[in-house]
C-alpha cells in the first residue's frame, strides 16, 4: 500500500498538484475539521465510485488512517490504479502542520 506523510501531501497542496483528496469519514467528523476533500463516507463508497476519475491520483484520508487503507484496498478491487493511503489521517495533520485543527 502506498502511503503519503502529512507534509508530502501539504507538499503537494502547495505545488498545485492535481489530484482527488478522498475524505472517507462520516459527515460530522468532516464537520469538526477537514481538508477540503471530497466527503465520501467508507460505508457509501463501493456504491459511489462512479463519482470518482481513475484517472486521477487519489489520496485517501480518514482520521487516523486505519480507514483509509480500507478504503484504499475498495478503490484498488474496483481498478483504481493511483491509490495513496495519507498515513497517519486529520489527526497527523492537525499534530504536525495545523495546530488550529481541532483533534478528536
């Protein structure tokens, strides 16, 4: 499993990259803090992976990260080839690039 640190992805946020930043918790963890991504809760994704561009590099985050791997294990199954898992989630994120961030 491919995995991407919090400050390669800042990184690449900051480089204007193109890439799809897939967000797989629930909607009120999204609404404590987020990135930005795109909200697509780990229970709905098999059912909603039209929406996504296999095309296009997907970094997959969850909170701490174990979700994401889930997810990112879904996505590759269903032939999406471009699959990293952001290790260590919102949380890393907000320990080691935004201390604003709230931490749940």
């Amino acid at each position: 499993m491919k995995e991407i640190t919090v400050h390669e992805l800042k990184e690449k946020k900051e480089k204007g990259e193109k890439f799809t930043l897939l967000d797989v918790r629930e909607k009120f963890e999204y609404q404590i803090s987020n990135l930005n991504g795109t909200l697509v809760p780990l229970q709905q994704l098999k059912d909603r992976l039209d929406e996504l561009d296999k095309d296009k590099e997907i970094v997959v985050m969850c909170r701490s990260g174990s979700r994401s791997v889930t997810a990112c294990h879904t996505l590759k199954e269903n032939g999406f080839e471009n699959v990293v898992n952001l290790k260590g989630g919102v949380n890393a994120w907000a320990r080691e690039i935004d201390s604003s961030m709230p931490v749940y």
